[in-house]
C-alpha cells in the first residue's frame, strides 16, 4: 500500500512533464471549482 505522498508525488511528476498549463489546470483550478474557493485580495487571478 501506498502512502497518501507517494501517490501526490507520482500524480505531481505526470502532470509536470504536461505543458504548464495542464498541470495549473489540474492543481489549481479544478480546485477553485472542487472547493469553491472565493477571492479574498483583488489581487488573486
């Protein structure tokens, strides 16, 4: 079995060698939809 790090670091190493652009996609904004984040600065994208 696997630990929770093992299986982030192995997801992390695909998705880095992806264009930049899909990795953001996948950690970050399949985030703001997951977890509706909601801007707190006017400063955040």
């Amino acid at each position: 079995m696997s630990s929770f790090a093992d299986g982030l670091n192995l997801v992390r190493a695909y998705f880095m060698e992806k264009d930049p652009n899909v990795a953001e996609k996948y950690f970050w904004k399949n985030s703001i939809a997951a977890y509706s984040w909601q801007k707190r600065d006017k400063t955040q994208p």
